[in-house]
C-alpha cells in the first residue's frame, strides 16, 4: 500500500507540476522556453516555404495545415498534460526501484561529466539520433509498430508542421528505448535544450516546402530534398522505406538506406491504401486500435 500511495503522489506531482510548468511557459516568454521557440520557428519556416516555395502550386495553408498545427501542440503538450508526463514518471520511479531490488544503485556506466560542455551535447545529439533512427526503422519494419506511423505518412502535402503529425504512441515508443541507454552514459531525456532546439528546427525544414540541400553537408544533415523520398508512395521494390534519418543523413548513407533517384518536388506522397485512412484527429488516433474493427 507503501509503494501505491507512492506512486499515486508521483502522478499527481506530475501533473500540478507540468500544469503550473505550461502555464508558465505560455505566460512567460524566454530564451528558455520550449512553447515560444517552436511558435517562433515555426513561423519562421512557414514565412520561408511562402517566399522561397519548392512547390509554386502549393497552396500557402496547404491541405490538412490546420490539422497539423494541432498535433504539432497536442504532441508537444496537451498529450504530456493530459496523462504523458504523468504516466512517465511513476514508470521511471517503477523502474529505479526495480533497479534498486536488484541492488543497483547507479545506471550510469559511461562518465562523461568531466568533458567539456560541446563534447557532452555532441554525444547527447548523435547517440540519441542514432537511437532514434533505428527506432524509425522499426516503425516501419514491424506492422503493428506500422500501424501507428501511418499517421505521419498521411501527409500528402509537406510542410513543416507535418513534422509534428504523429501518433501519441511514438513518443512512448521512441522515449521509452532511449531511456535506459541516455541514462547509462549520464544523459535525462530532458536536459538539453539546445539539442532539442536544434532537432525541432531540422525536423520543421526536413518536411517544408523548401528546396534545401545543404551541399556537402547533405551527407550529414537531412534535407528536405531527401526526406520527401521518405513520404514517397512508391517505395523502392523490396525496402520497407528509405532516408529513416531524422536530423541526421549520415546513418542512411553507412547503412545502404540512402535514395534519392531524381528531383522529388512532385512526387506522390502517402502509403498504398490511404485513400481510406481517418481524415479527422480522433478517428486518426484511435485508427491502430480500432482500424482493423471498424472494417
């Protein structure tokens, strides 16, 4: 009853907690502050896909824009408001008092606290995006995990915010095998600022209206030039999808699952079958548990 008690007190921290944090965050603008950086790079983008279009016949509220924009705060907030943050952390304090019945005291196995600043922020940046880009590959590659990053492949217009249109699960699944590694060399999921500005800012550009291409960079950096061969609908014969990379290329390239055959700006966008994918938010996200019932 102890433990309950508990972990019933950790969820209900958490969410006074992460209440009074987006209030504040709302209510008070910073240089730290994650709501006003992701409103104001997202305006940016989208000031920069209507002056300087890839696709000069797409339309500057391009199709489901609005819909987007909403997962965009929905993903970043509501979800975490409603149970995310909450449910997160009785799972942390689960897992460290699992951790300590077994008598370990300490995950961290790798110390890098010592090393300059950059060098921490560095490793943070690669190790996670290599994480997160063999993840990607998993949503793909599994047909139940398939069934919710169809949402994000709906998209059939790009644009920034369809960076942001994913299902809730994928924060789960995605922070949940980040987790345990993160935490073995020092590293919370929350911590790095900078970091995490710098992904949202790659991510917004890597799905926008936008031809870049970054140059030599490009086997490093992702592009949008690249990634729309992600959304592409027609697939490469025999691949379960292409150019997996979130902020970073360079894993496409070393591991064989780089394409870009020709210039993509006109390319179809979607999966075989979506003409009969949900088109409103709720029916999206209840799709991976009700889809197969519904037809």
């Amino acid at each position: 009853m102890a433990e309950l008690k508990k972990y019933f007190e950790v969820a209900a921290n958490a969410y006074y907690g992460y209440a009074d944090y987006l209030i504040n965050e709302i209510m008070y603008p910073s240089w730290k502050n994650y709501f006003w950086w992701l409103v104001g790079l997202s305006l940016l983008v989208w000031m920069l896909e209507i002056v300087f279009p890839w696709r000069k016949n797409q339309a500057r509220i391009r199709k489901d824009f609005w819909l987007d924009v909403f997962y965009m705060f929905f993903n970043f907030f509501l979800f975490s408001l409603i149970v995310y943050n909450a449910v997160s952390n009785v799972a942390v304090e689960v897992f460290d008092d699992f951790l300590a019945w077994l008598g370990v005291e300490n995950l961290v196995a790798i110390q890098i606290g010592g090393w300059p600043r950059w060098a921490q922020l560095l490793v943070l940046f690669v190790v996670a995006d290599f994480i997160q880009w063999n993840v990607h590959r998993m949503l793909h590659r599994i047909p139940a995990l398939w069934e919710f990053h169809k949402l994000h492949h709906s998209v059939e217009e790009m644009g920034f915010a369809a960076h942001l249109r994913f299902h809730w699960m994928e924060t789960v699944i995605y922070k949940s095998v980040q987790y345990v590694p993160l935490a073995m060399i020092g590293f919370g999921l929350d911590d790095f600022f900078i970091v995490h500005l710098f992904t949202i800012a790659i991510g917004h550009l890597n799905h926008s209206n936008l031809r870049i291409t970054f140059g030599p960079l490009k086997y490093i950096l992702n592009t949008p030039t690249m990634h729309i061969w992600h959304h592409a609908k027609q697939l490469p014969e025999g691949t379960h999808g292409v150019n997996y990379g979130l902020t970073l290329s360079v894993w496409d390239y070393l591991f064989g699952t780089a394409y870009i055959p020709k210039n993509g700006r006109d390319e179809p966008l979607g999966f075989d079958g979506m003409e009969a994918y949900p088109k409103k938010f709720w029916d999206q996200i209840s799709y991976p548990f009700l889809g197969k019932r519904k037809s």
